[in-house]
C-alpha cells in the first residue's frame, strides 16, 4: 500500500515538475520570438510611416517593456494544467508581475508623450513636465497597491476606499509634491517663465538660463556654466527677475555714468568754440546758440555763455542719435546730469542699444565710451579719478 503511494506521489510530482518545465520553456522561447522578430518586424513598420510621433514611442522602449508581458501571459495559459490548490497562488504570481509590466510600461508611454509634446514650440511656451511627472507619480503608487493587492489576494477596490482616512497622512508626506504643482500650475497659467528664458535669483545664487521645469525642481544654468536646482514651490516665496521683457523687446539698456572733474568744467571761450566748430554733428547747434549767447573771453554771469559740459553733453546725445546701433527712437533715450558728488558731476546716458546679445551688446557699450572718453579732451573736460596714475606719478 505504502509503494502504492509512493508511485502515485511520485507521478504527480514528475507530471507537476513537467508542466512547470513546460510552462517555463514556453514562455522563454515566447520571450524570445516577441524581442527579437516580433518587435523588430513592428519597429521596421513604424519608421517606415511619415509620421515622428511613433517612431519617439520606439526610441523610449516601449514596445520593449511591453514584450516583459508575454512570458506571465504564456504561464497564466499554463495555468489550468496545474493542480488546483496551486492555480490560486500562481495566479496572484503572474497578476502582480502583469501589474508590474502594465506599470513600467505606462512609464515609458507617458515618457515618450513628453518628448512629443516638447517636440513641439508650444511646449517652451507651456511645459507639461511637472504634470508628466505627477501622473507617473499617481500611476506608481495606484499601481503598487493594486499589485500588492493582487499578490495577496485582497480585493484593490476595498483597500483605495480606505485611503481617504489616510488623507491628512498623505498630505504630509507629499507636502514638498502638492506645493511644488501648486506653483507650477501657477508658473505655467501666469507665464513667469519658461525654458530659454534669462532669469535671476539671487536667494538661489542663480543668474542664467533656465534648461529645465520639472514637477518637484527648476534647473537654471549660470553664465559660468554651472547649473542651479532649485525646488519649484521656492519660486513662489522668492522674488527673482525675468529678462524675458529685454530679450523679446529686442533691445537692452545702457546706463553708464561719465564722471566729469569738477575743476575741468567752464565756460566756453572763443577759442574752445573755434575749435568746436570743426565737430559736424554739433556745428548747426553751436551756431544756433551764438546768435544768443556772449562768446567773447568776459567772465560774466550777467550773460549767457555756452560751457563745456553743456556743450559735450549736446554731443553725446547727438553721436548717440547717430549711431546705429543705438535706438532711439522706440526706447527711452536721455542723456542727463546727475546729482555732483564728491567723485564730480555724473553725466549719464540712458539709452538702448538694438541688439540684446551679450557679446555684441558689450562691444557696442564698450565703442561708445571709448570713444567718449578721448572726446572728453576736445572740450577742455577731464574724467575724475582717485589720486593715483598722473598725480602718483610725480
């Protein structure tokens, strides 16, 4: 009798070892026909279309990910020829590791969207990133307890209808996530910024480019090449400053100051205005103004007389006007006397330049006061400087 039980356990355990066998071959060599010709064969139809949108859910993996369903799917077929208290358990296996599958492979749908979606101009103006990223975010954790429910056999439906009393626990642990939306819904719905946008925050040490707007981070990269990241919500509690207004405007502002000696400024004598005369661009001005003004070498405050800072300051803004890449005509031009200080009188000139590019905005900044700073000499002006050079000379 014993022998007889024996030989019967025996045969179902090699009959159980055979299906198993089977079972696992099967869905290997399914495995294997899926990656290596089916996906193939649908990746050579895909680039052949016109359209890009699929050949970007080929280069994300996708089809990839979604062949690791196949081998659970073969065992799950299997499945009937296994013994019935072992078809419970092997069917909660093979559902956790489909949700499992189902779940990375929503990942690399979502990630393919997005490349997608910021293949497009629209998606400097409107990123969707931070939203991208939430849904995986809702997808892994939904997912999960589905799956964990599978595997031990508790109904999913059941376990999500008690979460809500975990609501306040949640807010907690997700409290950086929720504020972190909150702020890029508002990002995004206000247009504070995008990416390609100038931006600077000096709480962060951030004075760049943003590259990047992500749910949880923002990533700006510095003109010295480094890259800030900086949490989302933060943009929200600081202040920062977005150039975007110079960039589209297609100007940016010059606001420089000349320094003028006081002990160099005076009144214009015959022989300065003879000089001065020689100067085309302000030849017509200084005429208009000796018809009305006393020129001779008398001192006097009784009448009008031209001076020399009065007079250069006329230049500036003339050779300013004249100048090409200086707009003056749709952007605030003003060439000003400030306040005197104890480093002399501040002449200052308020002006756009028409190209904002930084190199070529430095050069077109730099000409200008190159050359004024040698004109200063044509009109008896000096540049005040510390005591230093010239006088430490001596």
């Amino acid at each position: 009798m014993e022998n007889i039980i024996t030989n019967i356990d025996f045969e179902a355990l090699l009959k159980l070892s055979s299906i198993i066998g089977l079972s696992v071959i099967a869905s290997i060599i399914a495995y294997f026909i899926s990656k290596k010709y089916i996906i193939k064969i649908i990746h050579k139809l895909i680039f052949k279309t016109k359209s890009s949108w699929d050949d970007t859910l080929v280069k994300s993996g996708f089809f990839e990910q979604l062949a690791h369903i196949v081998p659970p799917l073969v065992i799950l077929y299997f499945s009937s020829m296994y013994p019935q208290n072992m078809q419970d358990a092997l069917s909660q296996i093979v559902g956790f590791w489909i949700a499992i599958v189902v779940i990375k492979s929503i990942d690399k749908f979502l990630s393919a969207l997005l490349d997608i979606y910021n293949s497009f101009e629209v998606s400097k103006e409107k990123p969707i990133k931070g939203y991208i990223q939430l849904l995986k975010m809702f997808v892994y954790i939904l997912g999960f307890i589905i799956a964990v429910c599978i595997l031990v056999g508790v109904s999913p439906w059941g376990v999500l209808s008690g979460v809500g009393a975990f609501t306040a626990v949640l807010m907690f642990i997700f409290k950086d996530t929720i504020l972190s939306l909150v702020a890029s819904v508002q990002i995004v719905a206000n247009d504070l910024f995008k990416v390609g946008d100038w931006i600077e925050a000096p709480n962060f040490g951030a004075d760049g480019e943003v590259i990047d707007i992500a749910l949880h981070s923002v990533k700006v990269q510095n003109w010295d090449k480094t890259i800030v990241t900086i949490p989302t919500y933060k943009f929200m509690e600081n202040s920062f400053k977005n150039w975007r207004g110079m960039s589209d405007s297609g100007g940016r502002r010059i606001k420089r100051a000349l320094f003028i000696d006081v002990n160099s400024i005076k009144f214009c004598t015959p022989q300065l205005l003879e000089k001065l005369n020689k100067i085309e661009i302000i030849k017509d001005y200084l005429q208009e103004k000796q018809k009305v003004v006393d020129t001779t070498d008398e001192i006097t405050l009784n009448k009008r007389k031209l001076t020399n800072i009065g007079t250069f300051r006329e230049y500036v803004k003339r050779y300013l006007e004249n100048n090409p890449n200086i707009d003056s005509k749709n952007f605030t031009f003003i060439v000003r006397q400030l306040q005197p200080t104890s480093k002399g009188v501040p002449l200052e000139i308020y002006a756009f330049s028409n190209k904002n590019k930084w190199a070529e905005y430095e050069d077109i900044q730099s000409d200008i006061f190159d050359h004024l700073l040698v004109a200063l000499k044509e009109f008896d002006l000096k540049l005040y400087q510390e005591p230093s050079g010239e006088f430490g000379a001596k």
